[in-house]
C-alpha cells in the first residue's frame, strides 16, 4: 500500500513539474503580465449582432514604450509602483476604429495592485461595451471587466 501510494505521489509531482512553464517563456517568479491591447464586445440578443465596445491599447510604461511579448502580453515587475499609459478608441458598427474618439490616460498602478507574481491583467477602456464614452481604464483578471451593480 505504501509504496503504491509513493508511486502514486511521486507520478504527480513528476506531472506538475511537466507542468511548469519554461524559463524560455519569459516567466519569472517576480513578474505579472498586462494585456498590451484589449477590445470590448457585447452580443445583443434582441437584435442578434455584435456591438463594438471601445479598445484600449497600453502604449507606455513609466513614460517608456513597453515590450510587447509573443503572447500579446507586458511583462510588468510585480508589487511595484508605476504609471500605465493607455490609448482608447470607439468603434464604428464595423468594429473599426472612429479617430476622433481617440483619448490618452494614465492608469496608476500601486505596489498592492500586481502583488501575486505570475497572473495574467487586462485593461478595459470602460467597464461596460455600451452606453460610455471617454477613457476610464479598469483593471480585469478576465477579458471581461467587472461590472458594478450600485
């Protein structure tokens, strides 16, 4: 029985090692990774289509423009204090942009925000698709924003 169950424990930890990603990705221990660029989209029931929400693209990092990874993704130093520069468009019912809709903001980030290495964050131009204007980034675990219910 015992040593079923070593064979067992010892499958599992050898699979979770598999696991890991590689140090060739990039991942270090100390890292979180912001989505460079991110696009709202709602899908209308009544009227079975898609509505364009606004788009918000990180062009800045402390003032530097950031590396972007293969995967899309910033790679920002965890539990540190720093400004994300942000770009935000609207979209016409074709999903391409509308120009004059464009607005810059900066998004702070406190040392508490990215405090768990490793996650994946999105910025969201709104915390909604419809019905807003402006560029009020809000700060996602998932690529769909949190909405309040006040």
């Amino acid at each position: 029985m015992k040593q079923a169950l070593l064979v067992v424990f010892g499958s599992l930890l050898l699979y979770g090692c598999q696991s890991l990603p590689s140090a060739e990705d990039g991942i270090e221990a100390d890292a979180v990774f912001v989505s460079a660029s991110h696009c709202l989209n709602e899908y209308l029931d009544d009227l079975e289509k898609v509505h364009y929400g606004p788009c918000l693209k990180v062009i800045s990092i402390n003032g530097e423009e950031p590396a972007v990874r293969e995967d899309g993704f910033i790679e920002i130093p965890a539990a540190t204090a720093l400004t994300i520069g942000v770009s935000c468009v609207y979209r016409h019912a074709d999903g391409s942009p509308i120009p004059a809709t464009m607005e810059n903001a900066d998004f702070a980030v406190g040392r508490n925000t990215f405090a768990e290495a490793g996650q994946r964050w999105y910025l969201h131009a709104h915390k909604q698709a419809r019905g807003v204007v402006g560029c009020e980034p809000t700060l996602s675990r998932s690529v769909y924003p949190t909405y309040d219910t006040d």
